[in-house]
C-alpha cells in the first residue's frame, strides 16, 4: 500500500515537473519572440501634376472724388470679367472680393467740422479658382493688354500677385501602401540575413507626406515622397 502511495506521488510530481517546463519553455518562448523586433524604413515617391490652380491679385483705381473712384472700379470688374472669359475661363470661377478704400493728403476745417482736399484709392481683390490651368497661362501671358488700358496692380511683399496650384490629395494612401510594401520587403531581407523569420507588425509610424521638388507658376508638376517606420517581431 505504501509502495503504491509512493509511486502515485511520483507520477505526480513528474506530471507538474513536465508541466512545468512546458509553461517555462512556451513563456521563454514568447519571450523570445515579443523581445525582438527589428525596424525598417520604407518609402515611395510620385511625380503628380496639379489638378486645379487658385491665383489672386489686386488692382487700385484713384482720384479725389470718391463716387468717380468706386464707378471706375466697378467698369474695371467688368473688363476683367471679360477679359479672363475671353481666355476660356468660367464665370463661376472668376470672384471679386474685399474691397478697401484709403484716404490720403486729407484736409481737416476746423470751422465747419468738415474734411475736404483728399484723394482716394479703391483697392479691389480678384480670386480665381479653376481647372482650366490652360485658360489661366494664357490670361497670364496677355496682362500687358490690361496695363495698357490703365490697370495698376497692387504690390505687397514684392509680389504682384498670389500663384498657387492645386493638387488632389487622394494619392497619399496610394503612396503609404506602397511605402510598407517596401518596408516589409526590406524587413525580410533582415530576417533572412539573421536566419530568423519575420513576425507580425509590432509598430507603424507614418512620417508626414513631403515635397521633394518645390512647384511654382512655372514648373507645376511636383515629386512628393512619404516615409515609414515599421517594427516587426522576429522568431
């Protein structure tokens, strides 16, 4: 009897001995493979051209009879309108905005509390928004015809006007799918090189989408690139 309750106890303590090492062996396991991990970069780039163009300026009439000014100004609005028409722009995308006056060189009579002597000046915000980026280069190439008719452009910071081109966004998805793809690829290699395989993803950081060649009004295709940080586990 003693002898069968010996034996019992020692196939028990053999069982939680090997279940045991099971546990020790699977954590080690784990472990191993959620303490290593390697970082890659990928990265992907694509040239896109614009899809849209905005352009503002501003144009000044002057005199010293304030009504003559604002008449001036609104027969001005007209000749732009029909100008920018005229170069295969739409209506809808042709707006005037702000307009500011300024008074200068005012004369103030203190005997009956009025002012008089002064000129002014009306300065009136043009914006266009278009997709017709044709329409808009060839309305550019044809301004002198507007100076010559007397429009005076207003100048702020050194520049006669605002040129911006407008490009669609939806390639950034694109550019991060292409990205990992490329991570991953050198990921591999890592692993290999380590006679290691690869894990799952352990980490994903997305770098901001960036310009590596700058557009202006005369070259208004741009190279955009995009960055990303991916860990892997390794086992």
């Amino acid at each position: 009897m003693q002898k069968n309750v010996a034996i019992s106890v020692a196939v028990i303590i053999g069982v939680f001995f090997v279940v045991g090492l099971s546990i020790l062996g699977l954590s080690l396991k784990n472990s191993y493979k959620y303490d290593n991990y390697i970082r890659v970069t990928g990265s992907a780039s694509k040239i896109i051209e614009p899809s849209g163009l905005f352009w503002s300026f501003e144009f000044v009439n002057s005199g010293y009879d304030l009504n003559e000014v604002l008449e001036q100004n609104e027969e001005d609005k007209e000749v732009l309108k029909e100008f920018f028409i005229s170069a295969g722009i739409n209506e809808n995308d042709i707006s005037f905005e702000e307009l500011r006056i300024e008074a200068s060189n005012e004369y103030y009579d203190d005997y009956d509390d009025s002012v008089s002597g002064g000129d002014f000046s009306s300065i009136q915000s043009v914006f266009i928004q278009t997709s017709n980026i044709k329409a808009i280069k060839a309305a550019r190439n044809k301004m002198s015809e507007l100076f010559k008719e007397g429009f005076t452009l207003k100048y702020d910071y050194g520049d006669v006007s605002y040129f911006r081109y407008i490009y669609d966004t939806s390639y950034q998805q694109d550019l991060i799918d292409e990205a990992l793809v490329n991570a991953k690829a050198a990921a591999q290699k890592v692993a290999e090189r380590s006679n290691s395989a690869l894990g799952d993803i352990y980490s994903i950081s997305v770098n901001d989408v960036y310009d590596t060649q700058y557009a202006d009004a005369y070259i208004p295709n741009k190279q955009i690139s995009i960055m990303v940080d991916v860990s892997y586990y390794i086992k």
